[in-house]
C-alpha cells in the first residue's frame, strides 16, 4: 500500500483512467523558437499531464533553457504537425487532445503563464 509523507495510507478515488502516450524524437527547433511542442486540451474530456521528459544533444558543447508555460489561450499561426498519440491500453477511448509540434514560429502566442524552467548542458 502507497503511503504519503505523513504516514496516511493514500487512496485512488478515481479509479482507472484511460492514458496516452506521445513522443517528439530529433527535433530540430526553427530560429527563435518559442512555443515548440503544444498540449491542446480537449472540449469533451478534462486532460491531466502527468510527466514530461525532455532530453538535449548537440554537436557542439553547450546548453539550452527550457519553459514549460500554461497557455489560457490558444496560439495562432506558425506551422504545426500533429504528434501520434498512442493509447497504452487498446481497448481505451481514441484520445480527444492533440499534441502539435510546430516547426515554423507561431504568429501570436495565447496568453498563459510559465510554471518549469530547466537549464540542461549538451554533451
């Protein structure tokens, strides 16, 4: 049984969800990039991000900053392809959410606020 800090046995009161999974591999960001890699929620489900994983290389040593922001509005414009989303259980519902990666900037960010920042060094 999972315990919390306090000792206080936790419990699951929202039974099983269905979850997906996506992934953006070799991306190379555009020029002054912003907004690279979009979460839009959906207009039927409630959308709960659960863990994020980002990893950096490069051919030269050196070091890339990295935001995670809540957008309250949606971005317009840029050019954007939509990742595939995988269910980890197949008998689950088709996801209702998509995840765009964007490969030319968008022309205006939605409004929101930035909740992580990382630092990560390239080898």
């Amino acid at each position: 049984m999972p315990f919390d800090k306090y000792n206080a046995m936790s419990v699951n009161t929202e039974g099983t969800k269905p979850t997906y999974r996506t992934s953006v591999v070799d991306y190379t960001p555009y020029a002054t990039a912003t907004d690279m890699v979009v979460l839009v929620g959906s207009a039927t489900k409630t959308v709960k991000l659960v863990e994020v994983r980002i990893n950096a290389d490069a051919n030269a040593a050196g070091s890339v900053d990295f935001y995670i922001y809540k957008r309250l509005a949606a971005n317009t414009g840029g050019t954007a392809t939509q990742s595939a989303i995988v269910t980890m259980d197949s008998l689950d519902v088709s996801p209702t959410a998509v995840v765009n990666v964007y490969s030319a900037i968008p022309s205006s960010l939605g409004s929101g606020s930035i909740f992580y920042a990382d630092h990560l060094a390239t080898p």
